[in-house]
C-alpha cells in the first residue's frame, strides 16, 4: 500500500486480436469466439484487487490497449469504467482512451464505445501509404484508416493516431510530404515512431535473411530533425521523444508513465508500478483466468523494487521528455545508491548533449536522436 495522493492510471489489457500482428507476441491470443460474461467478471474482480492494493487515490486516466481493445464489448468498457469510479473517484476531466485499429469493423462501434464512457482515441495508422501498410503487415488499407480518422473524429473529443517513418526507401522529400498531409487532419496529438528492427518479429527475420537493410543513421537523423521542426511550427511540439500534441493536449495517462507515477495494470499480460512495487499480470489469456478464478485477481509477480531500481526506471523515463526529471527526486528515491555516472554526466554537459538547470536534468534537442546511447552510457542500472 501507499500513501500517495497523486492520481493514479489505469493500465487495462485486452489481450485478444483478430489477426495475427507484426509488432506484438500475442498472435497466440487470436480467438474467434470469447466468453464475454466471464471475461467481464474477471476483469472486475482484478480491478477489485488493484483498488484494494491502492486506498484512497483517485484515477486521472485509464487506458484500453492490449490485442484490438476496440472489439471488447461496450458493456464491458462500460463496466470497467463504472467499477473504477465506483472504486477511486475520477479526477475531474478524467482521460479514457482506447487503442483502435482504423478498420471499418472497429470504427463502426466508435459511437457504442463513446456512449460506454471512451472519450479519447488512439488510432494505429502507421502509414498513409498503401505499399507501406502492405510491408508493415497491416491489414487495413489507406482509404480504410481515413475513413475511420474520419468516423473518429467525429464521435470522440480528443483523437490520436500514429506513424511510422524512416521505412524502407523512404526518403526525407517523401516523409515531409507524408507528415504534412497527417497534420492536415487537425488531430490534436501525433506519434511519430521511426521503425525499428525489435527480436522476435517479422522485420527481424527479414533483416536476418538480408532481406531488409537497417535505415541509415544519419538520414535517420534527418528525417527526425525535419520532424520536430515540422509539427512544432504546425503547433503540435514534442513534448517526448516520439510523441507530439497541441499545448494541453498532450497523453496524461502516457505521462504518468514517463514522469514515473503510480499505474494500476489489470488484464492479462498487463504491467503496473504502484507503491515501489513492480506488477505483472499471468500473460496467458487462460493462465490468467484460472489465477482469477483461484485467487481474486490475475497477478503473477508482485515485487518490491530497490530506491536504486525506482530511480533508474524514473530517469529513463522522464529523461525522453524536454522536461527531463528532477534530480533531488532521483537522489530520494535512490536511497544513497548513486543512479548516474557523474563523469559522464560532466562530458555529455561539455558536448551540448545533457544540461542541469534547477536541480532538472535534461536531454537537449542535440541529444534527443541520441537518447538511447546516453541512457546507456549515463544512467549506472
């Protein structure tokens, strides 16, 4: 338990797809059929469960993501947004999204999902491009996607959607080009995501087999200094690494994460920070049904984090935000055991990379395209 009174998110997983996808491993949890009623039980009684670890908070986001969280029934949406206010109480303005394929199928219960309490969603375009969508495994084609920007736009308050750049033979002309026609739509948040070859994916096998080249570094680079340029002038500056918004539009559930706030994670498969603990729910869709059956709630690990390991996670989170993190933060929940090399820390400040201002640490706009090899050289895990 703790004794924190900052809102809280809420991380619910829905962990079935219809089709097999590229990016994640649950293409074993493709299912034509699904016991809703059971399911909607075990969803509430591993909130439950959370709610009871976590007294006296009050949720400022939830956010459905998981397999296609946009094919769960609205009832259950419903319930779980009923059940988790019933549980916290809301803070005024609270954020509800759902993560949505821009299929015809899924935008066609945008409206039911909106009635059910879903006020913001998060729409999976990652191309404008028809012989992009087919490389990157997509099923749905760019008239499709539109047309569900269209739809959600019209149903929600507050909408989002991706892209992924930096594809093969994609040069910079093509991706200023691409980034323009996105803005146009006037969302008011974009994630920008340069495509990376992770294991255990298709694109990994492709590199494997020579058959896809890693992207330049360099034009990568380019493509991602023409980004920020790009959507600042249109308004819409980075506020992380990979994510852009109008001021106050920004994710407030995504930056509970970044900023290493307390999120309750329920569902299969689904992670959770909470009161110095790191939770993990059994990532099996039955394991995890059986274990609510058994014990009240899904959880599998349950482990409290070292002050060391608390403020490791909090500097590479809060380090991909301009804002950077609070050193005198980091220092208490190190609890003496020093997170950052300090040696480094001087040489990355001499080359423009990282500056101190105000007890904050920061990555500057030179160090952003790097910030991968500055965790790893700066941050002592």
């Amino acid at each position: 338990m703790t004794n924190d009174t900052s809102p809280l998110a809420l991380y619910v997983h829905w962990p079935f797809c219809v089709s097999k996808c590229p990016y994640c491993d649950f293409n074993s949890h493709v299912r034509e059929r699904v016991d809703q009623e059971a399911w909607r039980g075990a969803m509430l009684a591993d909130l439950a469960y959370e709610a009871e670890q976590l007294p006296g908070r009050r949720l400022g986001s939830i956010f459905f993501g998981g397999g296609t969280p946009s094919l769960m029934p609205p009832e259950t949406v419903a319930a779980v947004i009923s059940a988790a206010e019933r549980h916290w109480g809301f803070e005024p303005g609270i954020e509800i999204t759902l993560e949505a394929n821009p299929s015809s199928v899924e935008a066609a219960r945008f409206a039911d999902l909106a009635s059910a309490g879903v006020n913001r969603v998060s729409l999976g375009l990652q191309a404008l491009d028809d012989d992009a969508l087919r490389f990157l495994g997509r099923a749905h084609g760019v008239a499709e996607g539109l047309a569900a920007l269209e739809t959600a736009q019209s149903v929600f308050g507050r909408v989002s959607f991706d892209l992924i750049y930096a594809r093969p033979d994609q040069d910079l002309a093509a991706w200023e080009t691409e980034l323009a026609w996105a803005i146009g739509f006037g969302t008011e948040h974009l994630s920008l995501y340069q495509l990376t070859i992770e294991p255990g994916t298709r694109f990994a096998t492709l590199f494997e087999k020579g058959e896809l080249a890693a992207y330049d570094p360099d034009a990568a680079a380019d493509l991602f200094e023409a980004t920020r340029a790009i959507t600042a002038a249109a308004g819409l500056p980075a506020y992380e690494i990979s994510n852009h918004a109008r001021p106050g539009a920004e994710s407030r559930h995504n930056l509970t994460y970044w900023r290493y706030g307390d999120y309750a994670g329920v569902g299969p498969g689904a992670h959770g920070r909470r009161g110095g603990f790191a939770t993990q729910r059994h990532k099996k869709p039955e394991n995890w049904l059986g274990a609510v059956a058994r014990n009240g709630h899904g959880t599998q690990i349950e482990d409290p984090l070292t002050g060391h390991e608390r403020a490791v996670e909090a500097l590479v989170m809060g380090l991909r935000l301009p804002e950077g993190v609070d050193l005198s933060r980091i220092d208490r929940l190190a609890d003496g055991v020093a997170p950052i090399d300090r040696r480094t820390l001087d040489r990355m400040r001499d080359q423009g990379l990282v500056v101190t201002e105000d007890e904050r640490l920061r990555v500057t706009d030179a160090g952003m395209p790097v910030l991968e090899a500055i965790l790893r050289e700066l941050v002592i895990a």
